[in-house]
C-alpha cells in the first residue's frame, strides 16, 4: 500500500464509495470501481464465505491513455 499512495483507511473509504462492480478474469474474484483523490481505481477482491469476509488482493489507479 505504501508505493501506492494509500492506507488502510483510504481503502475502507474508496471500498464505501464504490461506483460499480464486475465480475473479474479469475473465478471468485470481483473489481471493485471507485475513486481515490479524484483519481479512477480499481480495487480487486475475493469474498471468503467461510470467515464471512472480504480479501482485498490489490489495489490500483486506473490511468487514461
């Protein structure tokens, strides 16, 4: 987290403030589309139902090309 510029409060609140969701490329996993200084990221997750939790595996800035 700290190469990329954010902690783990900014992450609670770009995972709050979430904008939408998609299904990723590898089963069981989810994008998470948010913003973070008014910058787009993508944040990728992977539910554990058995601890009722919700892993984050990255986190990243989305740039425009």
């Amino acid at each position: 987290m700290e190469d990329r510029r954010f902690n783990e409060v900014d992450l609670k609140v770009m995972l709050e403030r979430a904008r939408s969701h998609r299904r990723d490329v590898v089963e069981g996993r989810w994008v998470i589309e948010t913003r973070h200084r008014r910058h787009p990221w993508e944040v990728i997750v992977e539910p554990d139902m058995g601890n009722k939790l919700l892993v984050v595996v990255i986190a990243y800035p989305v740039w425009d090309e």
